[in-house]
C-alpha cells in the first residue's frame, strides 16, 4: 500500500515581510500543503516576518549575520538550529543573508525568486529591484523560480518555474503583484513534489519525477 507524499517538517528563513511564509502556514492549515513550518529564522531583529510568525503561533527567532564573528559561526547556527527542530526541508523566503549550504543540507534548501532565473538574480536582486531591472530590459515576460539552493545568491538546480507577461505600461509594483501571485503557487508546489519524492537532481539539474 502506498504511504503517499509524507508530512514534511519545514524550516522557513525570512528577512522581510513575510507574505511567504504567511503563505506555507495559511497552505498548512488547510491542509493543502505536505507539511508544516515547526521553525522560522529571521536574519533581521526587525523583520515584519517576525510579527507574523508570532501572530501564528509559530516559533520564530532572530539570528542577525553581523552578531556572529563570521559567516561560517552564523551557518553553523542556522544549521543547529534546523537540525534542533528536526526540520526536513529549509525553505529561503526572501532571506537576504548568504547561507553557504552544508553537504549534508545540500537538496534541502530551496529558494524562491521573482524572476526568471539565471536572469535577474544574485546579489542585490530583491525587491523591487528585480522589477525595475526586468521593466528596464524590456523583457515581455517575467516570472518566478524555484531552485535548490548553493552557495551564490539566487543560484542552484532548478525546479520550476512559472510566467507572467510583462506589458509596456506596466509599473515594476505591477509586475511584482503579478509575479507574486505566481509565487504562492510555485513553492508550495515544489514542496509538495519534494514532499512525494518526485524532485530527482542529477549533474546539476532537476528532474521532476511522474
Ligand atoms: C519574495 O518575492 C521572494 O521571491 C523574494 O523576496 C520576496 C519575499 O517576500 N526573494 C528574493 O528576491 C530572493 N533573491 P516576503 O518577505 O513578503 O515573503
């Protein structure tokens, strides 16, 4: 008999305002999503992400990058951290911090970004940046990644991703509206095919399993 896609438990790392993360809960509850956030990790004492979480009865706590003496004590924080709450599969939700990814973490860190990547991606992409840059460019379409996460910002195996148009009058908050309503499809998405063992990596790329 077959057990079906397994509950997993999530880890999700925020810096911003948390509409992600509001996301994965809101899926959790209703019951649509293969798992549950059991941890949030803000890199910003301020995050409006932090808020949320507290809102949802979530626990959340603040590991800003600048309190640790290097990059690597910050990793290996995040990590005992994860690793505490057993989480399964760590989730990057507009997390603006640089998170070199452990070995044995490697194809358990996903990301989610508003463009379509390896376009409009990597450091100091985020926000509305990316849509101004996107606006700039002219291109007619836009959308959002998902991808396994490495070491370089924005940057690793991709799993899916989903378009939007972009049109000439647009606004880059016009584009961003777009592109996020197809951001809280496409994650929850790559979860759930994680979730049902359906993401299989080979030589740096994803195949999505039937
Ligand atoms: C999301 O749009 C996400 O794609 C983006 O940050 C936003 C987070 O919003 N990520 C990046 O730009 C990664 N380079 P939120 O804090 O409201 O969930």
């Amino acid at each position: 008999m077959s057990r079906g896609p397994r509950r997993l438990r999530l880890g999700v790392l925020v810096s911003g305002t948390g509409r992600t993360l509001e996301n994965f809960a809101a899926l959790a509850r209703d019951g649509s999503l293969h798992g549950e956030v059991v941890l949030v990790i803000s890199s910003s004492k301020q995050a409006y992400a932090l808020e949320r979480a507290a809102r949802l009865g979530l626990p959340a706590f603040a590991l800003p990058p600048g309190s640790f003496p290097s990059e690597a004590a910050f990793a290996a924080e995040v990590y005992r951290r994860l690793e505490a709450a057993r989480v399964d599969l760590a989730l990057l939700a507009g997390f603006l911090a640089r998170l070199p990814i452990a070995e044995r973490w490697r194809g358990r860190v996903m990301n989610i970004h508003p463009a379509l990547l390896p376009g409009f991606g990597g450091k100091g992409f985020f926000g509305l940046r990316v849509h101004e840059a996107v606006r700039a460019a002219g291109v007619k379409v836009s959308g959002c990644t998902v991808h396994f996460a490495d070491d370089e910002y924005d940057h690793g195996p991709i799993i899916l991703q989903r378009t939007v148009p972009v049109f000439f009058e647009d606004s880059a908050e016009d584009i961003a509206h777009r592109v996020f309503e197809q951001e809280e499809v496409a994650y929850p998405e790559a979860v759930n095919l994680y979730a049902a063992e359906r993401l299989r990596l080979s030589d740096g790329r994803v195949q999505v399993l039937p």
